[in-house]
C-alpha cells in the first residue's frame, strides 16, 4: 500500500483507515508493505514493523522544492517511495494498493514494475471539496491526477455511495467497489467509568468545508443557555486563522479554544469528557470521526451530508443537522447535554453500529476479495 499519511503522521481520515486495514490484513496472514511519507524529516527511512506490517517512509524536506506547490513536493516523494522499494530483498507484491491521488505515482510504477495489479481507494475528490468545480491552478492538477488513477487502476474502492457518486460522476472510473472505513473501538472506548461534562469537543483537518465556523455560529447562540458550556476544536489546517477570526466576530472567544494539533492520548480523553461532540462538515465522503467518537462512547451531532449521513441515518445513534445551519446545529447540541436519557439510549445504539458494520477484520476480508479479483483479471 502506498499513501501519503500513516501513524504518527495524521493529517485526516487516511492514516486511521491505512493503520487499521493493513494490521487487519497481517492478522489474517497476508504480508503487508505500506510505503508513507515522512513529513518531519526524522523517522527511520528503513523498514519498521507496526502492528505486523512493514513501513517505508520518504522524505520530501528536499530544499529545493517550493513549500508552497504541494503537487510538486509529493511527487517528489512518490519517486523516493519507488527507490525505497529496493531495500526490501526478495519482496515481489501480488497486488500494489494506492490511498488517494498523493502516492497515484508511486503506485501506477509499483504495479508496472512488478507487473502487478493497481487497486486505488479514493477517500476525497478534489471536485467534490469544491462544490463540484475545479478551480484553476493546484485544484486542476490534482484533478488530472485524480482521473489519471481512475484510469490507470484495475479496480477503484470507494468508502461510500456518496464517494462512489462523486466518483463516477468526475473521474470514469471503470470498476467501482464499495467498502467502508472501519475503526478498532478499543483504541477509542474509555477503561474505566467517566463523567461527561458540557464540553462540546470538535476536531480534525481546519479547513472551510469541515465547517468548524458553523459549530462557532451556534456556541454564540447556546451561551446562557446551558450552564458551564464550552467547547474545543482540535487541528490544523490553512482556515485557522479565517476560523479564529470568525470565533471573534461571534463573540465566543472565552468559549471555544482552538487548541491546535493534540496527541491521540489528549483527544481520548477530551472525548471521554466530552458531552457531546460535534462533526459540522459541509462535505465529508466518509467521516471516520464518527466513527471515533461512536467508539469512544460520546454522544455525537453530525451534519446530514455526504458519508456522515450513510453512517448515522436510520441508527438514533447520533442526531444529525442540516449542514450549514447554526440555529438547528445549536438546537440539537442543546438536547444531547441536557438529556442524560438520550445520550445514554445513543451511546449503545452507537456500540451496535459498530460491531454490525464497521469491524477492521470484516472490511480487510472485503479488501482482500477486491485483490483477489483484480488479481485473477490480469
């Protein structure tokens, strides 16, 4: 597998899903190569085994590339990805997966090298975050991207009907499979009993369409009206500064931190505090953060878009919102922290949605079969 993110490297939802399924996939036998990036500059550049998989990572600090031409210095990398692939002797993949278009390089020469089989998982579309338009620029190389690793791969997964819309709609793909995310609730459930406390926890990439500033619009309207209320939204990203300055516009300064980047240590226990948390995204083809925080127990609002809505609806395992709208985001944010009984019949029902659906060793077996079909093709 090749992909831009894996552990401790975790920029979104990518570096949970490659983590998860590639332990997943060396638990039921299969031998595992995750080729990452290092993106510190300071990790061992040879092979480390985490949970039975083996990881090679690249570095992309050359110091003559721009900082700021992000298809340029991960294209750098894919091609130190392909170089590190000499250093493990007598290793000949049966089948080379890629995570999104950031490795499409490495993995299309991968796959031509050992004349093995392209299998790509699509996680996001550059299309989809912007609304269904390609701006000029980055955007549109990253698109040409995108649709060139459609086209090269001999089967394409998506994590969702939303995704794989998305998907058929931009890139003409030409054999479109369908797997969800997964997530290993025992990294996430709490080991001992906890007191929630009205804290509204948010986190991931800072970015418009995560919509942390709808999640400030509605802080503005809950003050006064549930006592001791506050709130935390964790992460980077390139809208900080545009999110904090909309945190002052509301007047919610003393209410919401953003508390930066945290460890996985310090967001388990901000959510296993937590009271409710909140998934306010404008676009989300999957939301690995629900489920997250399905897992960890805390009751949960999440916009009624894309991925998230495919996950929660039908469950009562979370309360969904319109995306976009404050004044209900507030409103059902109000009903979590104020009904124990609801928040307590929405944690089981999120433990059931789990074990039924989004098992790491259920969705390796689909994986696998995916390979096995592409495999047999060629």
């Amino acid at each position: 597998m090749s992909t831009r993110e894996f552990p401790p490297a975790s920029i979104g939802g990518v570096a949970a899903h490659v983590d998860g399924l590639a332990g997943a996939l060396a638990r039921a036998g299969h031998e595992v190569v995750v080729f990452s990036v290092d993106h510190d500059g300071d990790l061992p550049a040879d092979t480390v085994t985490v949970d039975g998989a083996r990881v090679i990572r690249a570095r992309t600090d050359l110091p003559w590339l721009p900082d700021d031409d992000e298809v340029l210095r991960i294209a750098s990398a894919n091609n130190q990805m392909v170089a590190l692939a000499a250093i493990i002797e007598h290793w000949r993949p049966d089948v080379v997966h890629a995570h999104d278009w950031h490795t499409a390089w490495a993995g299309d020469t991968l796959a031509t090298l050992f004349a093995a089989p392209l299998v790509a998982t699509f996680h996001s579309t550059e299309r989809g975050r912007h609304g269904g338009h390609v701006p000029e620029g980055a955007s549109s190389a990253i698109n040409a991207v995108e649709a060139w690793l459609a086209y090269r791969s001999t089967a394409q997964i998506c994590c969702s009907r939303f995704m794989m819309r998305e998907l058929l709609e931009g890139l003409d793909p030409t054999n479109v499979e369908l797997i969800p995310n997964g997530v290993d609730p025992r990294v996430w459930e709490p080991s001992g009993a906890i007191a929630r406390e009205p804290l509204v926890l948010a986190w991931g990439r800072v970015q418009y369409e995560k919509g942390f500033q709808v999640l400030a619009q509605a802080m503005a309207l809950l003050r006064g009206r549930v006592p001791g209320i506050r709130c935390v939204i964790a992460g980077r990203g390139s809208y900080l500064p545009e999110l904090q300055s909309q945190v002052d516009i509301e007047g919610v300064s003393d209410l919401v931190n953003l508390a930066g980047f945290v460890s996985d240590d310090e967001l388990r226990s901000l959510l296993h505090r937590a009271g409710c948390v909140v998934i306010p995204s404008l676009y989300e083809p999957f939301g690995i953060v629900a489920l997250e925080a399905l897992a960890a127990g805390a009751p949960t609002v999440a916009a009624r878009t894309g991925g998230l809505a495919e996950i929660i609806e039908g469950t009562d395992a979370a309360l969904l919102f319109e995306p976009g709208n404050a004044r209900r985001l507030a409103e059902a944010i109000e009903r979590v922290l104020t009904d124990a009984g609801l928040a307590d019949d929405m944690q089981s029902k999120g433990k059931e949605v789990l074990r039924s659906r989004f098992s790491w060793d259920a969705i390796a077996t689909s994986t696998v079969a995916v390979y096995e079909r592409a495999i047999s093709g060629r």
